[in-house]
C-alpha cells in the first residue's frame, strides 16, 4: 500500500508539495493511524498473487487504492458527501477496472451513509486521472490550492507589520443587464 501511496505522490507532483521525505516508519504509523480511524476506509482493489505471503500460492496483490471519508462540512448542511482521496491505480494495471472497482465500493459507501455525492481529489495538473473521473461522470467542482504553513505565517506578518490588515475579499462586481430599449417602428406605408 505504501508503494502505491508513494507512486501517486510521485505522479502527482506531490513531493515539492506535500513533505514527502517521511520515512518508511513514519509513513506506516500513519497509515496504521488511518486505518484505526473511523472516519475513513481504506478500500484496496487486489488481485490473486502468484506467492502468498507463508511462502505457499494463492496471495493477493494489491493494486490499487482509495481512501474514502464523510466531508464534515456537507454533513453540517445536512448534504452529506462522500470523498475519494488518493485513488491510485499501479501504472501496470490500469485500464483493466481496478479504479472502476474502488469507484463501485465509493458509491456503495455513499449509499450507506445517505450521501447524494462523491467528490473525488484530483489536481489539475494530473490529465490521466482527469480524464478517469470525467469518464466516470465527475465534473468539476472547486480549486484547492496549499502553502506551507511557514510562508502563510510570513505572509500574515508582513501583512500586519505593514499595518494593514488582512483584506476583505471582494464581491464581484455586479453586472447589470442592458434594459431593453422600446424602439416605435416606422410603417413602411407611411413613410
């Protein structure tokens, strides 16, 4: 699972990002933390091995992943949504139904909480995995962007060493439609 986890990183460009550099030991703590956690599932999508891990036939292979959660948010306006982070199918098997499969356990996870919705992760630099959601019928909802905690730190400063404090966002401006304008006609007869 930690390969796949470490793949999707990889492919996503996550490493400049995201930490990355956790080591092994760290990163299947966390793991084990997230699979304790009964806010999400961890869904894998595997397939028969050739060596099964006593030595003797018929393991399992994983070769794909999903983490599955309850956005907090939409619970709170009574909309709740299921998320999909980090699908990740291993590059060897993909177009042979893995992510389909992970898919199939999201919605049925989303039937059983009564969640009308499954939102799925994806950055936007990411096309093949674009791509994948769009066939599965996502669309696209919304921009995450991410900064490191030290440079929003930075930038809140300055902010406030300049003695200006942290902007209001601002409403768009609202356009108004042109008013129909009631022009006589001319009879043709007339004139």
């Amino acid at each position: 699972m930690l390969a796949l986890v470490r793949q999707h990183r990889a492919e996503a460009h996550a490493e400049g990002v995201l930490t990355g550099q956790t080591p092994g030991a760290a990163a299947a703590a966390g793991f084990r933390r997230l699979l304790a956690d009964p806010a999400h599932r961890v869904v894998l999508a595997v397939l028969p091995g050739p060596i099964a891990p006593d030595g003797g036939h018929g393991g399992e292979v994983v070769v794909g992943l999903a983490v599955l959660g309850l956005d907090q948010l939409s619970v709170v306006l009574g909309v709740p949504q299921v998320t999909v982070d980090n699908l990740v199918v291993h590059r060897d098997h993909r177009r042979r139904g893995a992510g389909a499969a992970l898919l199939v356990v999201a919605a049925a996870h989303a039937a059983d909480l009564g969640a009308a919705h499954v939102v799925a992760a994806v950055g936007g630099h990411e096309a093949e995995r674009q791509r994948f959601f769009a066939r599965m019928g996502f669309a696209p909802l919304t921009t995450r962007r991410i900064v490191p905690r030290e440079t929003l730190t930075r930038t809140l400063a300055s902010w406030q060493r300049g003695g200006v404090t942290v902007p209001v966002p601002r409403r768009v401006p609202v356009r108004r439609r042109p008013v129909a304008r009631v022009v006589p006609l001319v009879d043709v007869a007339e004139s």
